[in-house]
C-alpha cells in the first residue's frame, strides 16, 4: 500500500470515529434551516451530481478522481492512480450527507470517507479530526462537474425506482429524485413486460428496479425516457433505500 493511498485511508477511516462536536445544520445555502439529529435525506438531491479532479499523489503523478453522487443515496467512486501499471480503484456504496459534510460510507475493506460541501458545492477531504486535508498545503478538493445533470440526454447510468407496466406503456419513477421517465421501446420490452408480470404483487401495482440505462430526450412528451440496456434487478416491494433508511431511523 502506497503512502498516498495510506494518508487517504487513515484520514477516511477514523473520520467517524472524530464526529464533530456539537449539532450540525441540515444542508443548505441558507442558515434558516433546524438542527437535525438524522442524515438530511431530501437535501442529498441538490448535491447529486459527479465531482472530479486530480488528487494529490505521493508516489504517483497525481490520482485522477471522479465522485457520482446519485439521488438514491448510491455513490460510485473511481481512482485512477497517473503512472502506475494497475491503476484503478473502484468502490460503490451508500452516501448520506449531514450537516455540510458528506460521508461515503464503507466499502468492502475501504473505510468510511468524508468531505466538507463548500460553499462552491465543491468537496474537500476531511481528515481524521474533521478538518479539511492539507498535507504537504495540497488541494484535496473534488469540483462538480459541467456535466453534473444526472438527468441530462445521453446520461448512461444505474437508475433504481418504481416501476410499472401498464396498457403497455412502461414508467419508471426514479428513487431520491421521484423524477418521472418513459421506458423506451427496446428489445428488452418483452423481458421487461415479462418479468413485471411474474414479480409484481398485484395488476398495475408498481415493483422495485434497478436498470442500466441511458436518458433520451423527450418526442411529444413532457417525461424524459430511459432506453434500458440491462435489468439489473427486480423485486416486488417498490422500496427506495432512502425509505429503508428512514424507517431504520424511526
């Protein structure tokens, strides 16, 4: 392991452990927002979109990051370590934000992470005792990106939500946005029709998805649609993780 990689680590992993003292705002632009003892679910969807730049590197030319934080609370984290042979780290997993800090939360043997939302809604790395990295005076900060609409045309994405198939017409209302989307005729229709009909509880009750899929600007309709590549999942309660969380929390 790499002393770089190490620092991000041992910066990351002790971040829960050094919570900050005190209350922390629920995020916003404005300070008239009530102290929250739980995650801020709903204010996760303004900081849904991808940061990225290039981390600073010990041992390498830099670490080129790219952060996509998803309205259904489900992030993915890509590194690719400049001029190494085996570069790539991938992790994927629940984020929640609270207070004006974002945590992704653990992944496989990878710890929690942290970041402070500036006031640029660009994120900084915090360290183990919750202030922002500044080893060596280096910039630890991920900016969001010009292409940070995850619902734009032509965005190629995991989406999850509440499906139905009805009259066959098929829709799906995303989780943490509850942004509406027609599904595309495709050659999954019939699979999706299918396994709609062997999944669902009762006619026109709407099932939980998750699909690979690619955005398609709207023809004659006011909802963008989906052009589904993959069925990824599918289950018959339509419950979105932010649900699950919050009935955890109650």
């Amino acid at each position: 392991m790499t002393f770089s990689h190490s620092l991000l680590i041992a910066a990351s992993g002790l971040c829960l452990l050094a919570s900050c003292q005190g209350r922390e705002q629920p995020f916003s632009t404005g300070s008239e927002n009530a102290a929250a003892d739980k995650d801020a679910g709903a204010a996760t969807l303004p900081l849904a979109g991808i940061y990225a730049d290039t981390m600073p590197c010990n041992d390498c030319q830099g670490i080129a990051t790219r952060l996509t934080l998803r309205p259904d609370s489900l992030y993915e984290l890509q590194e690719t370590y400049l001029g190494r042979t085996s570069p790539v780290n991938y992790r994927r997993g629940p984020w929640r934000v609270r207070g004006q800090v974002v945590t992704l939360e653990p992944s496989g043997n990878d710890p929690a992470r942290r970041y402070s939302v500036e006031a640029d809604e660009s994120l900084r790395l915090l360290d183990a005792t919750g202030k922002p990295m500044q080893a060596n005076n280096q910039d630890y900060t991920l900016n969001r990106t010009a292409n940070s609409d995850l619902s734009a045309a032509g965005t190629r994405r995991e989406f999850t939500g509440k499906f139905t198939y009805q009259a066959n017409a098929a829709s799906l209302i995303e989780c943490g946005s509850d942004k509406r989307y027609t599904i595309a005729p495709t050659g999954l229709t019939a699979d999706l029709q299918r396994r709609y009909t062997t999944t669902r509880k009762d006619d026109g009750q709407a099932v939980f998805v998750r699909v690979l899929a690619t955005v398609q600007s709207p023809s004659g309709s006011a909802e963008e649609g989906l052009v589904v590549e993959k069925i990824l999942e599918m289950k018959p309660d339509p419950i979105c993780p932010q649900e699950k969380k919050q009935a955890f929390q109650q």
